[in-house]
C-alpha cells in the first residue's frame, strides 16, 4: 500500500506540475506556447477557473495523501540505531573485573652518585 501511494502521489505531483505550468500569468506560461489550446477549446474566461480550480484540487489531493501515507507505514518491525544495540548488547553481557597482576611492578635501583 505504501509504495502505491508514493507512485500515485509522484504522477499526482508530475501532473500539479503540468497544469501549473499551462496556467498563464505575467510571463504568459505553456498556454501561450501551445498557442491557447485550452483557451480556444474552452473559451477565452473559462481556461484560467478551470486550470485554477484543477491546481487547487490536485493540490490539496496531494497533501491529503502525504499525510495517509505516514499511517501506511510499516510500524510493526522495531527499528534501532546501532549505537542502541551496542547498548543493549553490553549490559546484556558483564564486563570481566580488572584484575591486578599478582607481581608487583619491579622497581628500579636508584642511581648511585659514586664519583670515581
């Protein structure tokens, strides 16, 4: 479920892009490249509302999405960082006691000031 909803909200996102882009503003956009099609298909004051309203829907569709795809989640496999396995593995096993050497450390002669 999860992975269609992100194919689905990628070709939503491809499409608000498109119809974005066929809107025209102050630069005159797609429309005006494409030579009005859709302005000459549905009417010179026509073109804009609908283009506008289509934006509006696809983008609120859009984040409709968004937001239910984080319920989609797989939640069911716990997931950790390493640093918390480590963690949980060394209180898991004692650490050995540091033990002394049973020898103590020799020492050495102090030096003897014999002049000869």
């Amino acid at each position: 479920m999860f992975t269609f909803l992100i194919i689905l909200i990628t070709l939503l996102a491809i499409l608000l892009v498109f119809v974005v882009l066929l809107q025209s503003g102050r630069g005159g956009g797609l429309a005006g490249i494409a030579a009005g099609g859709a302005q000459q298909i549905l009417g010179a004051r026509q073109a804009p509302d609908i283009l506008e309203k289509t934006t509006w829907t696809l983008a609120a569709i859009f984040i409709v999405l968004c937001i239910l795809t984080n319920f989609t989640i797989d939640t069911g496999e716990r997931r950790e960082s390493i640093i918390q396995q480590r963690a949980q593995q060394e209180q898991a096993q004692p650490t050995p006691p540091v033990t002394q050497p049973a020898t103590p450390p020799a020492t050495t002669p102090a030096p003897s000031n014999n002049t000869n």
